[in-house]
C-alpha cells in the first residue's frame, strides 16, 4: 500500500486484509474493501456480525490484530490520533450528556474538537438549524424525543466538519419517521462531499446507499451496488406469498417441496426457490391442505433482506460438511 500524502486520491477508507481478534475469537476476519470520497457507504449485517468492531478500529479506538488500511489519508496502524482527529462519529449509543441542554452539549464539544472561538458560534447556529433544534436550544437534552437526541448527536459529530463521518447503528431504537428525516440529513450532507460510511442491520436504508457491504461472521461475504447484488449476486427465484395467518404458513411452507427457505416479510411470505413453478404448486396444496385462505402467490424481484438472507444461507450450508466432518 503506497503512503500517499491525505487527499492525494479519490479513496477515503482502504483496507486490506484487516483482522481483530479477541483471544481466540475472531471478530473480523482478514476484510479488505475501499471507500471513495463522497460516497454513502454501508455496512450491513446481523447484530454480532462484526460491524461495530470494524468501525471502531477504522476510528483510532481498536487496534487490529493484523492487516493494513487508511482512513482520511492516515495510516490505521500509526497515525489514529490524526484519524480521529479528521473523522466524525456517531455511535449506536447516545453518547451526548443527558443532563446538559442542547447548547451546553454543542459548546461542550466544540471544545473538545477546539473548534476557534470566532467560529464556534457560527457552527454552534449552524448545528441547531440543520437539526431542526431552534426551539429547543435551551432544553434540557434529558427531555428531547429520540428523534431529537439523534439529530442532535449528529450534530455534534460533524461540529467540527470532519470529510469522513462513521455512522454506527444511528436509528437503532428510532420511529420510522425520524428514521427518514435522518436519512435526508445524510444525503444532504454526501451532497456537500461528505464520505458516510454507515453500519445498519435495516435493510431498506441500505437502498439508500451508493455502494454495500454484507459481513457475516466476520467475513466481507459481498460488495457492490444496490442494484447489482439485488439483479447478479440472487441466483434463486423469490415468490410472495399472501395468505391467512402468515405465521402459521410459515412453518407448513418450509417444508414444502421445491421451497428453500421461507421467511416473514411484512404480512406476507418470501419464498426462496429454484424451481417457481414447483414451489407455487406446493404453497397451493400445502395451504389448501391445512385450510388456509391463498390469496395470490407471485414472483418479484428480490430485497436486499432476501439476497443476504440468500447468501448467509449459502454460506452456512458451504460450513455445514466441514463442521461435521470436524465434529
């Protein structure tokens, strides 16, 4: 990896083979990935994953066991004080100080970044405006709504305009509503230049990301856009399937010949196949043989949710003979 000098390219994140273990756990297991400039990266997987881990040592606050990487220009190994110091971060966490108003917290950090006192007030403005906060600037953050909170610890994250700001979970916990509201702060920020990388295990707001990444088990298991994991990386068919008592079904249709796996999503049912027609057959007789109503079943194109279901059972099903074999 060449020591280029910061900004002297388009990458914001490169690592290479970047491992962590604890004992003899291996949290994250040799991933290597890049991040461009600019870019709303995500990182997708179930709790567990190795998500957290891997955004705390491309933040300067874990080392790795092994493997190589720059964030902002700055080597991951030697320099994680001028990392963190050109980053902002945002656990899954609130993280601010509960008993401070809103503008007791801005003030606070902008003291740690040691943001100049004749630009402090302009950011300090321009933080409660962006949050929405102007009529809460003396209110006690103890008492702000979750959505509030969030927005609010945003804020503080890029008090200090970092280019590159990790996301950890940051709706975890949160409504839908100021979910979305959220995700318009994100945009808006990638549209100023800012690089987002965000950790999430909400598969619809990974649609909001240009490029994604699927670790499971500590391993980077896919990467790319939307789109192309949704149209290359599916090889099976998914069928819905909307009916009576949803939950019920469930547990008649993973059996049923010609259906790989089966999964609530919604009110309906997601079929993961490779034979629709004889998938579709056996929802209609397993149903009609337990006396549930079927009100359609079709074919549709695949979520995000169903290809990564899809390739963490590939994964496991690849595992399954080597643990057998190894017990």
């Amino acid at each position: 990896m060449k020591n280029s000098s910061p900004g002297a390219d388009d990458k914001a994140v490169v690592v290479q083979d970047l491992e962590k273990r604890f004992g003899n756990f291996v949290a994250v297991n040799r991933i290597s990935f890049e991040v461009r400039r600019g870019e709303i990266f995500g990182f997708l997987g179930p709790n567990g994953a190795g998500k957290s881990t891997t955004i705390r040592m491309l933040c300067g606050i874990l080392a790795p066991t092994a493997g190589r990487g720059r964030v902002a220009g700055f080597d991951l190994q030697t320099q994680t004080e001028a990392i963190k110091k050109n980053i902002g971060y945002m656990s899954q966490r609130f993280s601010l100080y509960e008993d401070l108003t809103v503008e007791e917290n801005i003030n606070f950090y902008g003291g740690i970044y040691r943001i100049p006192s004749q630009k402090k007030q302009d950011r300090k403005e321009w933080v409660i405006e962006m949050a929405g906060l102007q009529e809460h600037r003396h209110t006690r953050t103890s008492m702000l709504a979750g959505g509030w909170k969030q927005r609010l610890a945003l804020g503080c994250a890029i008090l200090h305009e970092p280019p590159l700001l990790f996301l950890d979970e940051p709706t975890s916990g949160v409504d839908p509503i100021s979910r979305r509201l959220f995700w318009d702060l994100i945009y808006d920020m990638a549209g100023r230049g800012v690089t987002v990388f965000v950790t999430t295990h909400y598969m619809d707001e990974a649609e909001n990301c240009d490029r994604v990444a699927l670790i499971y088990r500590g391993e980077l298991i896919a990467l790319d856009t939307p789109v192309v994991l949704k149209t290359r990386l599916m090889r099976e068919q998914i069928l819905e399937v909307q009916c009576e008592r949803p939950p019920d079904a469930l547990g008649i249709l993973e059996k049923a010949a010609g259906i790989q796996e089966a999964a609530l999503f919604g009110n309906a049912l997601h079929i993961v196949t490779n034979q629709p027609e004889t998938a579709a057959a056996s929802v209609r007789e397993a149903l009609a043989r337990n006396h549930l109503v079927l009100r359609s079943v079709e074919k549709i194109a695949p979520s995000l949710e169903d290809v990564f279901v899809s390739l963490i059972e590939e994964r496991d099903r690849r595992e399954k003979p080597v643990q057998e074999v190894r017990a």
